[in-house]
C-alpha cells in the first residue's frame, strides 16, 4: 500500500526589519484581520497564502509590496518552515477558517528576511495597521511566528557576515561611524569591542568620509559617512583570493 | 471573491555532493523507478513527497537515509522551488501519477544540500542504482533537478565561505594539501592563486600537520593533515570581533 501523502496548504511569511533611533533593531507587525479584543495575539506576521500560478518569490514580493507600497525590497528566502504541528492551536483554526476558508488541515510557510530604512514612509494598500516593534518587545503572536522570528535573527546575523553590504540598508543614506557600531553591535551576539571595530572599518575603502557633521546634537558632532557599493563589489569578501 | 488558494504537494529533493580521486566534484543521482528506455531521462534526485506527519527536515532525513544507509548526515535547507510550472511536463506529471497518485496539480520541494565522503559505501534501502555522477557530466533530469542542481552549487560555496570547516567533509580523514587545494578550486568561481592558498592556510591552525606522508605515488610524496574542529571553533570566523 502506498503512504499517505497529504496536500497541503503553502504562505509565505516576512519578517522585515528597520534599525529605529534609540539604536534597537524592529520588526513590521500588523493587526490580524478580525482578531477580537479577547484573543491574545491580535498581531501577526505579514504574510499570505500563495496563488494558484505564483512562485513563492514572487508571493513574497506582493506581501512586501501590500504591506509597505515600497516596489523593491531586498528580501532574503531563510527557510521552510513545515512542523506538522505549526498551525493546530484553535485560535489558529478558526483563524484560518475566517481569512481563507474552512478544513485547512495543512499549512506549510516559506520565511523571507526583509529590511527597511525605518524612515521609510510605509504606505499598505493592505492592513489598516502597520507597526514597528522593538525585537525585544514582541507580543505573543499566532502559528509559530514567534519561532520564525527568532530564526531570523541569527539568519540576519548570518547575511551580514556573509555580504556586509546588506547592513547599509538598514542606515540612512549618510550615517555616522556610531549609528554603524551600534547597529553592528545589536546585531551582535556579544558586545563588539569598538577599538576592534574602529580599525577593521578605517580599513574597509568603500566606507566614504562626507564634509558634513551632525547638528543639533547634545555630543560632539560626528562626521557623516556613506556606503559606496561600487568599491564594495570590487573588494570581494572571499576567504582566499 | 476571495482568490483561489490551492493545495499543493510538497516533496523534498537532496543534492549529495562527493569530490573524487580525479579532483572533480560528484553529485549522487538515483534511477528513476519505473523509468522505460525510450525516455531520456533515466535518472533523478533522490527526493520523496513528505509524508502527513513529517517536517520537511525530518523528510530529507529520511531520504538520505534511505539513498545511503548513513544515518546522519551534514544537511542544509537551501531553497523552496516552487514555479507554478516545474512539473507540468507529459512526462514528469504520468510519472509522478505511477509514482505517487493521479492528479496531483501542483507540486513545490524543499531543496537540500548535502555533503558525503566519496569513499563512504553506499547502502541504499530504497533505490537499487545510485551512482556519482561530475557535476559537468550530469544528464538531462525531469522536473528542474538540472537548475536545483546549478543553485545548489552556487549554495555550496556560500557555504563554505560562511563556515571553512564544511570543506572537511568533503575530504578523507588525512588529506593533503594539494587536496585541499584541488577541492577548494573546484569548488571556485574563478582560478585560485596556490601561493595565496598556501600563505592562508598555513595560518588556519586547525589544520595539523601528520607524522604520515603519501606512500606508492608518482610524485614527490607530500605530507597528510587532519582537520581538528575543536581549534576551529574557538576560532570563529566573524568579520570584526
């Protein structure tokens, strides 16, 4: 006899992340749709069920795109995420039941990374409600999105190590070399020792001194920096040359 | 109206990488049951629908498993492949109505990458022909084995930038340094000058250096190394620590 092989039910989930001012990493949550005052989580991951003729990429850009009205994002696919398990809570049930339609018994995800200057006017043709949460201060939320986020976390990390260059997405366009150590340093497992840090940047070229300092600041104004990806793309970051 | 969402199947394929004695690198293909000799195609990636109660993880588990008889292997999730189209010729949708169940409409997999020491003996429980194939000597394969084969070898480097040691698997458990060299040119983009690659190594102090040098070879017999993963992990490789 043949093993039984179910169908199921394919979203994709993104986890964006912005870099705000008091130096924190967060995350873009939005309002579930017709979550009830009683229900815990009345925040979830932008995310959506794909469509019968599109490729996960291309359903993971809509949600970007109906979530934030920013055209391109850099987006990152991280990971399937398919614990049996993942969606059987009944809140999680009927949820589903409400939004899509009923017996969904399966549902598998595909998890993508996002960033997002959190400047960036979001603009969702989608959710009435869309907010930055510091990664800290994320609530409780539904399926295994909580786990999803963690995840990402390290796979940030991760990207950065690999590709450096990833990391201006989440600065202004001019920065200062504290604004990059602190959101090196948040990103960091461990606190970053800044002498280190200091040295290893002077030495990277494609980090251009500006002729322009901060105004308005209660410290010592700092000079501003920006990120040149040409030079970077030249100096390519592998092991052995 | 809400959109159609569909169901879909959800299968996992593995891509086994081995490097042999000819300094080439190997891929690990199955024969295609039921495959008769007028197809072209005769040959696939060992891969398998998940089952209802399985994760994909524990999924490509079983399949390499069940292709090698090794119980556990480095494995990493690298893409799901999932182009409403990559299963919608005569051939691969009568195969997989044979194989699996007749209409099945839309089939995404989870891809795999996975690393293997080309001597280890190959004991499969499930395919009666496995054999390495150089990845330049791969045939034509049903479904997109042949693109989830040439991202797989784009992944495969990533990889081994991200984490060196990865490269060890690759190799017998004494290795040379032209060996060494050999896989990590193969596994390049681009030519990789040899006195660069000796001056960094030579300052990886996990790779030690044997009592023990080649013995019935044709040229001047080098020395063995071994790869000592415990020096390895204290050394992380962070960009700024």
């Amino acid at each position: 006899m043949k093993p039984n092989f179910i169908h199921t039910y394919v979203s994709v989930d993104c986890v964006v992340f912005g870099f705000d001012h008091e130096n924190q990493l967060n995350i873009l949550l939005v309002q579930k749709h017709g979550a009830n005052s009683q229900e815990k989580s009345q925040r979830k991951l932008p995310g959506s069920l794909i469509f019968s003729h599109e490729d996960v990429d291309d359903a993971a850009q809509r949600v970007l795109h109906e979530l934030t009205g920013i055209k391109k994002m850099v987006l990152k696919q991280f990971k399937c995420f398919a614990d049996p398990n993942r969606a059987s809570s009944k809140a999680d049930i009927n949820w589903m039941a409400q939004e899509y339609q009923p017996n969904i018994d399966r549902i598998i995800t595909v998890a993508y990374l996002s960033l997002c200057k959190i400047d960036h006017k979001i603009n969702s043709s989608k959710y009435d409600t869309v907010d930055w949460f510091p990664i800290n201060r994320v609530p409780e939320l539904p399926f295994d999105h909580n786990k999803i986020i963690t995840e990402s976390f390290v796979e940030i990390r991760k990207w950065i190590e690999s590709d450096f260059s990833i990391i201006f997405q989440l600065l202004p366009k001019k920065f200062t070399i504290r604004q990059l150590f602190q959101l090196y340093n948040a990103l960091s497992e461990k606190q970053i020792d800044i002498k280190n840090f200091h040295k290893k940047i002077a030495a990277f070229d494609y980090i251009i001194a500006l002729d322009e300092i901060e105004t308005n600041v209660a410290h010592r104004a700092a000079r501003y920096y920006k990120f040149d990806p040409k030079i970077y793309k030249k100096n390519n970051t592998k092991l052995i040359k």
